[in-house]
C-alpha cells in the first residue's frame, strides 16, 4: 500500500523529490526507487525493536493512529463532498448508499474519531500524540514551503500526470 500511495503522490508531484519516486522501470514496470525508498524505511523500522522495544511500540501505535487520521480525512472530505453536490451520481447498475450516505459517513466519522482519540489519550497510548504531532508539524511545513506553491502553480495536483506527460 506504501509504495502504490507514494508513487501515486509522486505522480502527481505532491512530495519532496517526486522526480525520483514516481520512476517506473521499463523492464519491471514497477516503481523502482519507491519499492526500494520504503523497503529500507521499513527494515529500519522493524530494526529498532532490536534496539528499542519502546520505540518500537510508538511506531506500531502510530501506525494505527494515522491509518485512522487517513480514514477521518477521507470521511471529512466525503462530507464536504456531499454538502456541496460533487460526489458523482453511481453510474446504472452498480450499488448506490441513497439516502443512507450521510447517517452512514456521520456515523463511520464518529467511530473513526473515537478510535483516534483513544490511541491519543489513553495512558497506554499517551506518548503517540507527540509523535503524532510531530508527523503532523513536518507535514505542514512540506505543505507550506514546497506543496501550497505548487499546487498554486499548477505544477501538482490530478492533473499533473496528464498535462506534464508523466
């Protein structure tokens, strides 16, 4: 899932070195440097549990508390998405929520929250939030300093593989 979601991005030019991540190679036809960028990142992960089992239990906590961050920030956006009329309509044939799309989005934000705030402030859990913070803080920086401009720009974005010939 990590190297299909940072090609995706890098394809649409949305992280730092995007040139790099979002190469294909001609002879796999996979994401070469993405593969490879977060095999690393993930034995370096794993590793520390040999030296840290602490550590270790703060990177499986936050895993799970930014899997829920993603869930909340797709269901936030299915909402404004629904209040302004841009979700599609289903094309024939194929399985439509109805009128059960907004109980069912209100519903899946609060048990998403939920879960999130537990992995925030329960005691066993009480050191994931500055990490959490943390994550979000180099986010917000990389929006700020490099993102917001090129979106602006036009240079990021949907439509970036298709007008750059990416």
């Amino acid at each position: 899932v990590a190297t299909r979601l940072t090609y995706s991005m890098a394809r649409d030019n949305m992280l730092p070195f995007s040139h790099l991540w979002r190469h294909v190679s001609a002879k796999t036809k996979a994401p070469t440097y993405a593969v490879i960028g977060l095999g690393c990142l993930s034995t370096l992960l794993l590793l520390s549990a040999l030296v840290n089992e602490k550590a270790f239990n703060y990177i499986i906590g936050i895993a799970s508390l930014l899997f829920f961050f993603v869930y909340i920030l797709q269901t936030v956006g299915l909402l404004v998405g629904y209040r302004k009329g841009t979700i599609p309509a289903p094309e024939p044939g194929t399985f439509d929520l109805g009128r059960w799309r907004l109980p069912l989005y209100v519903t899946a934000l609060v048990v998403f929250l939920s879960v999130a705030v537990a992995l925030l402030f329960l005691p066993q859990f009480t050191s994931n939030k500055w990490v959490f913070l943390g994550i979000v803080a180099i986010a917000a920086i990389w929006w700020a300093t490099g993102l917001k401009s090129r979106l602006a720009r036009g240079d990021a974005g949907v439509d970036y593989a298709k007008t750059h010939g990416v």
